[in-house]
C-alpha cells in the first residue's frame, strides 16, 4: 500500500509503460502536493523527464535536513489519476518535451485540468518553435488545453524551468520576492539590467531607484520592502562592504531568516569579500562576463578619485546568473520556512503548559492549557489568503474553546500605518488575529496567557 502521508508525491516516466513514484517526508513546503513528470513519448522525452526529476529531488532534500525520501508503490498512473480522490493535494501534471517528438492529444491530460479539486497541467519546452512541439491537430485547434497553457522553457539546463513547478505545486509560494542591494556609483547599469530581466521572469523586485517614491520614511520602507522578500541579492562591488545600508541590509537578512546571495565583481579581491556571505552563496563575476570593460568615474565623496562601475552582462551571463537566483530563491523558501517552523515550536514548548508538535506542511495545531489554537506560519508579512486559509482551519477545529483562536505569525514590525491598518480589518472581518514573529517568547508567554492584546 503507498504511503500517502508524506508531503510530496512525486511520479515520474521511467520508460514506456513505466512509471516510478517517490515520497518526500520533512518538506517544509507551503501545501502537500502530488507532482506527476511525463514526456511526450520519446526516449529524449523520458530522459528529459528524468534529469527534471533529479533536479527536483535534489531541491527537496536541500531544503531541510529532516527531508527524507523513499520510493513508493504508485498509487495511481498519470493517466489513471482521478484528482477528487486526493482532495488534500495541490497536484500538477508536467508534461516535458523533446525536440524529436510533439505532443498529440490525451484525453487524459484534461482529467488533471480541475480547478474545483485543485489540479493543473503545466508544460515544460526545450528551446525552439513552439507550435512546433505539438503534432496537427493540437496546432489547428486554439482552444486546446495544451495551447492555452503558457509553458515554462529553459534555454541552456532543464533546471531552468524547476521554479515554476515549485511555484505551481505550491511547494513553495507562489510570490517571488528578491531585494537588489548595491552601490548605485560602481554597479547601476547591472543592478538596471538584473532589476528588468527579474520582472520580466515574474519576480517582485526591490530595487530603490524604482520602488520608493518621494515624501516616505527611507528607513523604514527598506525594512518593510526587506520584510516583503525571500532573499537578498547584493551586487559585492570594491566599497559595497563600506556602506551602512548595506550591513543594515546584511544584518536585516539574517535576523528575518532570508536568503543571501553575493554577485561579486571581478576587481574585489579575496581579503575585501564581505564576510558574513557564505562561500557556497557567492557567484564570482569574470570580465568576459561583461559586454564591455568597466568605466572609470569620479567618486562624489572623495574628490580627484575614481571608481571602477561596471556595465550590463552579455546575454549567456546574464541567463547563468539568474538562472542562479532563481535556484537559491527557491531554497531560501524552503529554509526559511523550516527555520521558522523549528523556532516557533522550540519558542512554544519551552512554555510550561504549551505544546505545540512540528509540522512541516499547513498550520500548527498548538495546545495552552485547555485551548486549542490554529497557528498559521508565514514567512511574510499577512496577507488576505493567510487569513482566509486560518479562518476556514480555526472553524474546522477538532476540540474548540471559547478561548480558542486562529493566529497568524509572521514578520510585521516594519510595516507602515497603511499595512497595519489593512491587518487590524482583516482581524475584525475575520475573527483572527496576527502577531509579529520578532519576539517568539513573548508570543509563547501571551498565548499561555491569553493576552490578545
């Protein structure tokens, strides 16, 4: 019997007529999904299959060191899945191409395409003529499920196209989120151009010649923009380690649990590295990477001084280095919200008379004497989904109270009046409250002793 407890079901084609299945426990993921990997029908298709497989698996089990993963009996083939049977699942049906084989129509592939039992199909394309990966009769009919659904591509690795998928399952959220840190005099034109590329890949991008607008508190829409992001993506010029923006910047990142990587610039030396920047998060930029030389300019603090600033990445670097980002966005979702998770739980049950047990997938259920109380974790400030999503846990609640309460907590410390007066609506609307994830025992000691307030 399959064991269908686990977090992430993962199907994929091995060979004609072959399908492997594996289960991923542990995953600090946003919901359990069910992610099933099939090819159009040719041996570079299941190759393809296969190497997208891989680059997923290895996703998984970097996401937190209590992942684990063992091969199961299928519970259902692709083709034989009904998506109302596993109703407690985000599942995804990605059908990879080849060049050497178009797609023809399954009357299957529509069976995975169901809003109301949350189920979806996504395609995967190599480089090339898109129509050309569908046979005639898909290609002459526009209403076809496969050409309404816009695909994911890669250019150089399958790897490329793992983020949307993640997104897709819901794995990790949906909302990709990266703040842009750097010295505007010695690398504007790269922080432009990755700024560009990011919102053109569907990313929310901070970068602050854009994204603060005259009249508001600097300071304080940095930290709420940081609060907003998943990762930090910082420019490591010659003088960026000199700035107090950016330590306050480097500083914020660790303290919220966000993700950090380095893009350096070939003139930094080894001993003028920013040090609180792991080695394995650093990407170390060449000259050739760049479509010209850098240009020399005159440094506005310090007279008769000049400074290198570096121009915008040719095109194949450019497509490494975001291809790069977009990997280690990936994994800082899926750290940050494992961290999170063990904090907030190590932070509870250090509370006499609290308990709450670690789950890596949906909300805590977490006890304080007598009550029962639905813990929602976000590693965002609130938004609207996160109090619709406690609201329908904290009514499906096995063992209510009066003191019972659905609670969201995540980072709000930062946010401006407007944000905080859009939160305390949704707790009037909503019978739900959220509190700041700054100062987990003070939280732990207010729900022991039900302070609400």
């Amino acid at each position: 019997m399959a064991d269908l407890t686990a977090e992430i079901i993962l199907q994929t084609e091995e060979a004609e007529g072959e399908i492997r299945c594996k289960a991923f426990s542990g995953v600090p993921a946003a919901r359990r999904s069910w992610i099933a990997m099939v090819s159009s029908g040719s041996n570079a298709g299941r190759a393809n299959v296969r190497a997208l497989a891989a680059e997923l698996e290895a996703a998984l089990l970097g996401g937190s060191p209590q992942v684990t993963c063992a091969e199961i009996d299928c519970p259902a083939a692709p083709a034989d899945m009904d998506p109302s049977v596993y109703s407690d699942r985000r599942k995804v049906l990605v059908l990879v191409g080849s060049l050497d084989r178009s797609f023809r129509d399954q009357p299957w592939y529509q069976r995975w395409q169901s809003d109301q039992y949350q189920s979806c199909v996504m395609l995967v394309l190599p480089p090339g003529k898109y129509e050309d990966r569908f046979d005639s009769a898909i290609q002459a009919d526009d209403t076809h499920l496969l050409r309404r659904i816009n695909a994911a591509t890669w250019k150089n690795q399958i790897a490329e196209a793992l983020p949307p998928i993640l997104a897709r399952a819901e794995t990790t959220s949906s909302a990709n989120r990266v703040f842009i840190s750097y010295r505007r005099l010695e690398t504007l034109p790269l922080a432009l151009q990755v700024f560009d590329r990011l919102i053109h890949e569907g990313f929310d991008v901070f970068l602050d010649r854009f994204s603060i607008a005259p009249g508001f508190d600097f300071q304080r829409r940095l930290n709420q923009e940081l609060e907003d992001k998943s990762m930090v993506v910082l420019l490591e010029s010659k003088s960026l380690k000199d700035s107090k923006w950016t330590q306050h910047e480097i500083d914020f990142a660790k303290r919220h649990r966000l993700g950090m990587m380095a893009l350096r610039m070939p003139d930094v030396c080894d001993r003028a590295v920013i040090r609180s920047i792991a080695f394995d998060a650093r990407e170390d930029l060449q000259r050739s990477d760049f479509a010209k030389g850098p240009q020399s300019v005159p440094d506005p603090n310090a007279p008769d001084t000049l400074v290198h600033q570096w121009p915008e990445l040719v095109s194949g670097a450019l497509d490494r280095v975001v291809d790069k980002i977009k990997t280690a966005h990936a994994q800082a979702l899926f750290r940050r919200r494992h961290r999170l998770r063990g904090d907030v739980v190590a932070a509870l049950n250090a509370v006499p008379e609290v308990h709450a047990e670690y789950r890596a997938v949906g909300p805590l259920l977490v006890m304080a004497g007598d009550d029962e109380h639905v813990l929602w974790l976000t590693t965002r400030p609130p938004e609207v989904d996160d109090f619709r999503y406690v609201y329908g846990a904290h009514l499906a609640r096995e063992r209510p109270t009066n003191e019972s309460r659905g609670i969201i907590l995540g980072p709000q410390a930062a946010l401006e009046p407007d944000r905080q007066e859009r939160l305390q609506w949704l707790h009037s609307v909503s019978q739900c409250l959220s509190f700041d994830e700054g100062n987990l025992p003070e939280f732990a000691r207010r729900l022991a002793e039900r302070k609400w307030k």
